[in-house]
C-alpha cells in the first residue's frame, strides 16, 4: 500500500499505580510475603495490593486493556491457546491447530533461533516479487469464535530483516466479515513501513478501505523481542505492546490516520473474528524473516514470558 505521513498519538492515559499480587485476580504469594507487583491496566487502575499473605487485589476497573498477569504465574494454564512449537519436527510446518499458508515464502520449524526450548518457527519471504507471504494460522475452532469477539495476543519474535523505504509489512493479522456493514472479509493488522516503523493497517473486500496509522517505534533486529496485541471487535479497538510496554501511538479506535479507499468513510469496522495470522507478508518488493515462539491467545492480557 501507499499510504500518508505519521499520525498523532493515540488518544488514552496510563492506568493507575499497580497494587500488589496480579492485576485483577491476585495469585496468593507465600506466607509472610506480598505478591509481586501486577501490572496496571492500559487505561484503567490496577487493583488494590495483596496482603502480607499473598492476597491479590480487587480487579481495577478497565476501560480498554487489561492488566498483565504476574511474571511469576503460567497464564498457559488457562489461556484459549498456547504453543512453544516443542511438538513439532524441525524441518516441517507445525501441525495440530495450525494451517500453514504461504505465497512465495516458506514456513518451518527449526533451532538456529529458539526463546524457550529448541525450537521456534521460521517464516521467510525473499522479497524476490512483489507480494510474498509466509503465515502460521489459527483459523475456526477450536480458537474461534472468541467470547465477545475480543482477544489479546503474544508471541516472541526475533527478526533479523524488514524492508526498507516505503515497503508495507505485516506479522500479525486477525480476519473476518463484517455482515453489518455488506464486508465480505475484513483484516486487522499490525506490521509496519517507512523504514522499519511499525503500523497498524484495516483493510477490507468488498467494499474497499486500505487504512493505516503509523508509529515511531520500530521493528527491533537480530533479538528476541516479546509482541503483545489486542483485537476487540465490539469497539473497533487495537492495542500494540513491545517487551511489555505499550506504544500508545499504535492504538487505534474505530479510525486511524487515513485510506486509499474510501467506500467505508474511513471507519475501521472491526470484522467477526474467525481467524488470526502470523509471520511475515510485503506487498511491494522487499525481504522479511522472522522467528516465532511461545504463542498465546486469550480473553485477557498474558504478559511476557518469564524466561
């Protein structure tokens, strides 16, 4: 896509002062110790501290992202879905829950880059033409539909290259249609352009959009990066998170810094999601890789891994 200059600053303040024990639940901590610190919500107060026994905190009350959970807990345990790619035979797509969908590119499992464990996944395009793509999918059920059509999201990454210039990247992207608004298929995304900065995109068929609002944080090199995102569909909402801090200039509620298309005025209709999407895709020529780990999904906001 072609797109214009860097937008504003998405609109929204930080949460409160985090309490003690997680943000919200509280997991009990040892006898005679508080929990550790939770993390606040995105834009509304993180719950009262524990108690020298362990107690959590009250929820605070969200208006938009949840608090993460505590470093210390397994979100694995009750997350809608999780993956450290273990399973899988190095050399070969992953399996199971997985659909593997590629256009010029290749996906596999291997070790030369591997957060947790000995495996992680690969997604390379070579930027040879003009549209590659190389994604691991989430598509239907078990996953999909999510309650309340909203979910958060997280995943390791290491990227050892982006195209440069004006080239137009993505390496996540939830899917649907929007039956309220005649949307045959809606993408929700986040990627990047201009030299590496990272973008949130909206794009649909048919009618058209091809929207975008960029950000001044850009995609980190050649280490391990943790990626956190949300999708709600009831308020066309999506937030972006990079090793565990938000960038607020990724956020976008209902419409972002302009479209090429202009069949929907711009709005950004978030679809019914029944899919989500990641790796690496360009729609221009320009190369990109990227390693994937310790994927999760869930109905709350999971935090970075531990390790």
């Amino acid at each position: 896509m072609t797109s214009g200059a860097a937008g504003a600053a998405g609109a929204g303040t930080a949460g409160g002062a985090a309490g003690e024990g997680v943000a919200g639940a509280g997991a009990a901590g040892a006898t005679g110790g508080a929990g550790a610190p939770g993390a606040a919500g995105a834009t509304g107060t993180a719950g009262a501290g524990g108690s020298a026994t362990g107690t959590g905190g009250a929820a605070g009350n969200d208006g938009g992202a949840a608090g993460a959970t505590d470093a210390g807990a397994d979100p694995c345990a009750t997350a809608i879905f999780c993956d450290d790619f273990e399973a899988y035979t190095a050399g070969g797509a992953p399996k199971g829950k997985w659909k593997v969908t590629t256009n010029n590119g290749t996906i596999a499992v291997d070790g030369t880059h591997a957060h947790s464990g000995k495996n992680a996944v690969h997604a390379l395009t070579t930027g040879a033409q003009a549209y590659e793509s190389a994604y691991i999918g989430l598509v239907g059920a078990p996953v999909f539909p999510v309650a309340g059509n909203g979910f958060f999201g997280r995943m390791m990454m290491y990227a050892t290259q982006a195209p440069a210039d004006v080239v137009h990247w993505t390496i996540i992207q939830g899917e649907g249609p929007v039956p309220a608004h005649a949307v045959t298929n809606a993408v929700v995304r986040y990627g990047g352009q201009y030299n590496l900065r990272f973008m949130a995109n909206y794009d649909s068929s048919p009618p058209k959009s091809d929207c975008w609002h960029h950000s001044k944080t850009t995609i980190p090199l050649n280490r391990w990066a943790c990626v956190e995102w949300q999708f709600d569909g009831a308020t066309s909402t999506q937030r972006f998170w990079l090793d565990g801090q938000p960038i607020d200039d990724l956020t976008v509620v209902g419409k972002g810094d302009g479209c090429i298309a202009h069949d929907l005025m711009d709005n950004w209709y978030f679809p019914n999601f029944n899919a989500l999407r990641l790796g690496w895709e360009h729609y221009q020529l320009g190369p990109g890789e990227v390693w994937i780990d310790d994927v999760a999904v869930d109905s709350k906001r999971l935090g970075c891994p531990a390790n």
